[in-house]
C-alpha cells in the first residue's frame, strides 16, 4: 500500500484500510433503501422471534416491553368513545403521542436486541415491525436518508390499515386522514434511530374511501414552516449539523435511578409492577415510625436489601444498621445468648439503629422468650433502636408447628410487608436484567454487548426457584462464561445445576414434546441447545447464516456447535 492511502487495482478492486476508515463514517450516514439487501437482518422473522407467546402467566413480550392482543373492533370502539367525549382534534392529538411512544420504544428494541450497525436495514425494520404488530400490510415504495445533513424522505403504503377501516366503520367517509395512532408510530421510530425530528403525514386514507393509505415521511425542513406535529410531539426545530455517525447501542442501555432524585440507583428498588409498587408504598407508610417491621417472602426475594432501605429511609439513617443471621445462632442455650443480648452483642450494636434479624423462624425457643423479654423491657421509654425481621411466607405454620412463639409473632409482626416472588412480578424482569447487567459489568469489568434474543426470551420464561437473587447470579455467571465483546448466550448462563421445568416447553412452541420430556426430567440444557439450534436451522432450510441470526448467533458460532452436536441435515 502506497502511503497515499489508496493502492488502486481495478481488477480486484482493492483499498487500503485508511480509505475505508475514511469512507465508512459517510456510508454510515447515507442511505438508500433501493441499496439494500432484501434479506438483510432483522427481517420480518428476526423480528417474529423477538414476540413471545407466555401463555401460561398470561404475559406476551416483545422483546423487552409487554404487549396484550385487543381486538380491532375494541380498538375502534375505544376511539369512537374518545372522539365522543373530547372532540375530533383532542383524539387525533392523544392517539398521534401514543404512536410517537411506541415508535420511540420500537427503535430502542432494533438497537438493543439485533446491535443493528447498519442504519438503512434498522429503518427497514420499522415497516416490518408496523406488519408484525398488525396495523396493517405496510409497502415500502422508497426512503432515502442523509444524516449528516438531517435530511429524509419515504414512501409508504399501508394496506388494510385497521384505524382507517375501524374509522369507516363508526362514522363513514372522513373528509381527512384518520390513521392518527400509526403516523405517530414511523415519526417517533424514525427520528429516534436518525436523531433529528422526522414528521411522517397521511396523504391518502381507507377512511376517505381510498383503497389503501398514502404515508410520506421527511424531515422537518422539508415540511416547510408550518409543522404543527413538533408542539403535538414536543419537539423543537433542530438546524445543526450533525455530528459523526450513528453510533447504535451495543448493549441493553443503563438503567436510570428508580428512586428519588439524589438516591443511589444501587440503593433504589427496582420494579414498576403492581406487586412491587405495593411493597415500596407500605414501606414509604413504616419508614417514619420505628415500630417493627416483619419482612414476608420466599428466599432470594431480597428481604434484607429492602430492610437496607427501609433504614435508610427511617428515623435513624446515620445509625447502624446490624443484620443477624438468626440461623447461625440457632438453639444456643442461654448462656451462649450474649452473642445477641451482650454487652458487645448484636443489640448493644445497634443501638441508635436498626436491628435486622433475618430467618427469624432460626432462632431457638430459648432466645425467642429472651427477644420478648427485651422487646417487653423497653417498651415503656424510647426505643434506641427499631427492630425488622424477615421469615419465610407462612409464619403461621411455624406458630402451629411450635416453631415460633406466638408472642414474638405478635410483638413482631405491627407492621408486616410481603416482598413478592419474581414470579409474582414477571413485568419487572427487564429492568431487573438491565440492573443487574450494569452493576456486574462495572464490577467485573467486562465489556459484552449483551444478551442474545434465545437467552433474553428465556430469561422472560423462567421460574426462578431462587427469585431475584437467582437471576442476579445467572447474569453474573453469564458476563463471567461469555467471550468479551460477544453476547450472553444460554449455554453461557444455564447449567446442569438449573431445572427447566414447563419453562422448557414453552420456551420454543416448535420444540418436540419428546426433547421437552427429556429436559423436564434430569438432562442438561444441553439438550434444550440442541433442539433450539435444529429447530432454528430446519425452519431456515439449513441456511445457517438465516439460522444464526435467528438465534443471535455469529455464523462461526454456530457452525461450531453444528460440528460439536454432530448436527445433520435429515
């Protein structure tokens, strides 16, 4: 190579690295869809494999973000009803700031679950999605893109559109365009993969009598003065120039602070369920006083991190805070009780703090009479210090079973808080997984770009016997096992030592209720690997590099496990 930084060689078109460095920022802001591949990831079944079907919770996923069906007539009943009530204008505004919403998370899914470099094949998914989801048939006649420059324009058909027919329907021929909710849904996923405001409008619609709609997309200049969609959406006119290319996620994006402002996001309890928002509001209500507190729930549910919080949050949070495993004391005759009632014992510890003890149900009879004793004792001044316990779900068993004295249970249980199961609040598994894939990656120090698509949907379909806990150490194992750079692949995160009970057949309807048997009895998941991988590749036909992005695999990768599996072709 000459140091001019092109070697030219017209017959075998060769160039030097330097003069592909300097062309890939300009290639990575252009683009025009004619140019693209027609295969070129994710396609429309990339984008089927990312929408999970849990049928036994009652949950479906997409990615990352629930979905529910609803059928079209709800759908048009619902606007019928909105446009009664406020007014034509008022629901064409709503309805086009909802599709923005979902435009806007539909992006981040392309960023994050297919690490999509390639940002006229990440607009191309766009379309894609909007026929997944059922809007309607959507054609992409064209769109062509200039990043640098914040320039757009697409033409699209919709065919079938199911607002524009549900429209007709309830009111009849409209005198404008009424696919309101869809328009919002481009505009919000282009101009969050592009980075600049692209508006997309109606021009024809089934609700005109038009026999299928007419979207054009461009960005806001090309618009002209008058763009009433940038106060609809909250946008300002952005003139500058862009800066360098697109730079796409390469990971699933950093979780923001679930607390407070000022609260340390390692601190803050995440979840945004209805089991998990009832537990932060009963501790929100305890915090101010320092009446006990019984912590209820499964093990590996986090007990003594909300004990954490709920003392940082009370009375005395400069105080200590002195957790107790109760199952480490167990039946100590009493003179061995100073351990927890000494001078230098748990209690005097704590003083001016919070006294944690967890697995409460542990302690002998004998310390349980002692513990009443104190708790008696100074129930009549101040109290130095607030007391929280933890027990398993059902501490009235163990008071019929003679295991816990019922007036502990009582002096303990003024306020008692259940911490849910994970399986109680499966809608906060990926914010957990987003949590826990930060906070290990900084303190391991170790770069992936994340979970593939198999690994993710499994994760959504596990059950996790060990609740939260569990799931914090199969991601851990998972950064630990993966190749840096690469992604969390299933084989990475699960083991021998993992049962996947019904999690095995749901986890891929087109799995042999054969393999799902043997899973379901005491195989490996190595088993479950190879029945994914045959299915991936016998949907695909055997074309390996389809089936490797399928299951979120580099083409080497899997022809390695074809090789290490043995697998045929039959």
């Amino acid at each position: 190579m000459t140091e001019s930084g092109l070697e030219n060689d017209e017959g075998q078109g060769r160039v030097s690295l330097r003069e592909v460095s300097k062309r890939a920022p300009r290639i990575l802001q252009r683009g025009d869809s004619l140019l693209l591949d027609e295969g070129a990831a994710p396609t429309l079944n990339d984008l089927a494999g990312a929408l999970q079907f849990a049928l036994g919770d009652g949950r479906i996923w997409l990615n990352d973000n629930r979905m529910v069906l609803m059928q079209a007539d709800v759908l048009g009943a619902l606007q019928k009803q909105m446009i009664r009530d406020v007014g034509m204008d008022k629901t064409r505004v709503n309805c086009m700031r909802i599709g923005w919403q979902e435009g806007v998370k539909l992006a981040e899914l392309v960023k994050t679950r297919f690490a999509q470099e390639n940002l006229t094949a990440a607009l191309a998914a766009g379309p894609r999605l909007h026929t997944l989801e059922g809007y309607a048939k959507v054609v992409t006649k064209r769109f062509e893109f200039d990043a640098k420059r914040k320039t757009y324009l697409g033409e699209f058909d919709w065919i079938d559109s199911v607002e524009g027919t549900q429209h007709f329907r309830n009111f009849g021929v409209c005198d404008c365009p009424a696919c309101w909710m869809q328009v919002g849904v481009p505009s919000g996923y282009t101009s969050t993969l592009l980075g600049f405001p692209v508006i997309f409008r109606e021009i024809e619609c089934v609700a005109q009598g038009a026999a299928r709609c007419l979207v054009i997309g461009k960005d806001v200049d090309s618009w002209g003065d008058d763009v009433p969609e940038l106060q609809i959406f909250d946008l300002a006119r952005d003139r500058t120039v862009r800066e360098g290319p697109w730079n796409p996620a390469l990971a699933i994006p950093e979780l923001s602070a679930a607390g407070p402002s000022g609260t340390d996001p390692a601190e803050a309890i995440i979840g945004q369920s209805a089991p998990i928002q009832r537990t932060k509001r009963l501790l929100e209500k305890a915090s101010p006083f320092s009446e006990a507190v019984l912590l209820l729930g499964e093990p590996g549910t986090g007990k003594e991190f909300f004990a954490r919080h709920l003392h940082a949050r009370g009375t005395t949070p400069k105080g200590p805070f002195v957790a107790v495993n109760c199952a480490a004391l167990g039946n100590v005759s009493p003179s061995d009780a100073d351990e927890l009632f000494g001078p230098e014992g748990h209690i005097a510890q704590a003083r001016g703090g919070t006294l944690f003890l967890n697995d409460v149900l542990s302690l002998g009879l004998g310390l349980q009479a002692r513990l009443v004793a104190f708790q008696h004792d100074r129930s009549d001044r101040p109290r130095a210090l607030r007391i929280i316990a933890a027990t398993g779900p059902s501490p009235l068993i163990a008071m019929a079973e003679g295991r816990l004295r019922s007036d502990l249970y009582n002096l303990l249980s003024v306020l008692p808080i259940e911490v849910p199961s994970l399986r109680e609040r499966r809608d906060d598994i990926p914010l957990l997984i987003t949590h826990f894939l930060s906070l290990h990656r900084k303190r391991l120090r170790k770069t992936v770009q994340g979970l593939s698509g198999a690994t993710y949907d499994l994760l959504l379909r596990y059950d996790y016997p060990g609740n939260v806990r569990e799931l914090s150490n199969l991601i851990e194992r998972g950064l630990i096992f993966a190749e840096a750079g690469g992604f969390i692949e299933i084989n990475h995160m699960f083991s021998s030592l993992e049962k996947l009970p019904e999690v095995a057949r749901a986890a891929k309807p087109h799995l042999k209720a054969a393999t799902a048997d043997l899973v379901d009895g005491h195989n490996s998941i190595e088993i479950l690997e190879i029945e994914l991988l045959r299915a991936a590749l016998v949907e695909t036909d055997w074309n390996v590099s389809r089936a490797a992005r399928k299951l979120g695999l580099s083409r080497a990768k899997l022809d390695y496990r074809i090789k290490k599996f043995g697998l045929l072709r039959s």
